[in-house]
C-alpha cells in the first residue's frame, strides 16, 4: 500500500516537472519575442492611466476613503480607520493591482495577437474578467471577506465602470508601446 502511494506521487512530482519545463520553455520564448523598454512602458502606461482612471471613479462614487478600505483587504476592517499611512499603502496597492493586470494582458497578448489586433473588444473583456476576479476571488480571500448578497445595479456598474475605466486603457497601452521585437 505505501509502495503505490510512493509510486503514484513519484508520477505526480514527474508530471509537474513536465508542466514546469513546459512554462519555461513557454516564458523562454515569450521573453526573446519582447523588447524589455517597450514592455515596462506598455505595462507602465496601461496600468498607471488605469489605475488612475479606476481610483479616481471609486472615489467619486464611494468616497475618497476607498484607499483605506483597500488597505483593509491587506490589514483587516481595522484599516478604515487609519492615518495617512493608510491611505498611501491602499493608493499603492491599488496601482500594484492595476500594473499587475496590465502585466497579465501583456504576457497573454505575446502569445493571442489578436489582443493587440482588436484592443476595443478584446480590452472590454478583460475589464469585465477583471471586475469579475475582484469579486469572486480576490475581495472574498482579501482580510475583509467580502462577500455578496450583490445587488444587480452594483455588478452591472462594477462591471461597465471595469470594462472602460480598466480594460480599454490597458489594451490599448499595450497596443500602443508593447512593440514586439521581430526575429
């Protein structure tokens, strides 16, 4: 019995060290395809007009206390009540999000082109996948367990708001200064 329980994990541990081989084979040519000033200005731009564009419409609505209550997914509900501090790790966390996103839009783009061919379209869906791993996973791991019941009005403004205010600025970021290096 130990023997097959030894056996099949020894399989296991030899399928993800296919799977990993396969990711950096996967990240090796990705990086030879990228011109590494153009992704950081790409990656920068469409994270940082997004982010932007993101607080600044989360503040107009919620309040200009929405940097604390972001704070309070990485500190508990305890932060909403903090100082300056406070306020500034949420307005970098926040920006860290939004950059972070812009990052994971231009790593896909490298492999699905057609993200840099159509950035309308293709940015209006990843602004709605954004919205939705918000919700669903990040807000219900963060430290304030944020969980629905939601209201229909507040997911379809979460995530038209999502759609232009995130997803259109980093596709087209990405469209504008990801140049791709040709081989």
């Amino acid at each position: 019995m130990v023997l097959l329980g030894v056996k099949a994990l020894r399989g296991s541990l030899d399928g993800l060290q296919e799977r990993i081989r396969r990711i950096m084979m996967l990240a090796e040519s990705i990086a030879q395809n990228v011109d590494t000033k153009s992704a950081w200005k790409a990656i920068g731009f469409g994270g940082l007009i997004a982010g932007t564009l993101d607080l600044t419409q989360a503040c107009i609505l919620f309040g200009w206390d929405i940097p604390k209550v972001i704070a309070g997914g990485l500190l508990g509900p305890g932060a909403v009540h903090g100082g300056a501090g406070i306020y500034l790790l949420g307005v970098v966390l926040h920006f860290f999000i939004a950059c972070s996103a812009a990052a994971i839009y231009f790593v896909a783009s490298r492999r699905l082109p057609f993200l840099v061919e159509h950035p309308l379209v293709c940015g209006l869906f990843f602004g709605a996948a954004v919205e939705e791993v918000m919700n669903l996973v990040v807000l219900p791991l963060s430290a304030l367990h944020a969980r629905g019941p939601y209201e229909l009005h507040d997911l379809i403004q979460g995530l038209l708001m999502h759609m232009v205010v995130v997803g259109l600025p980093i596709a087209f970021g990405i469209r504008r200064f990801g140049s791709v290096v040709e081989a």
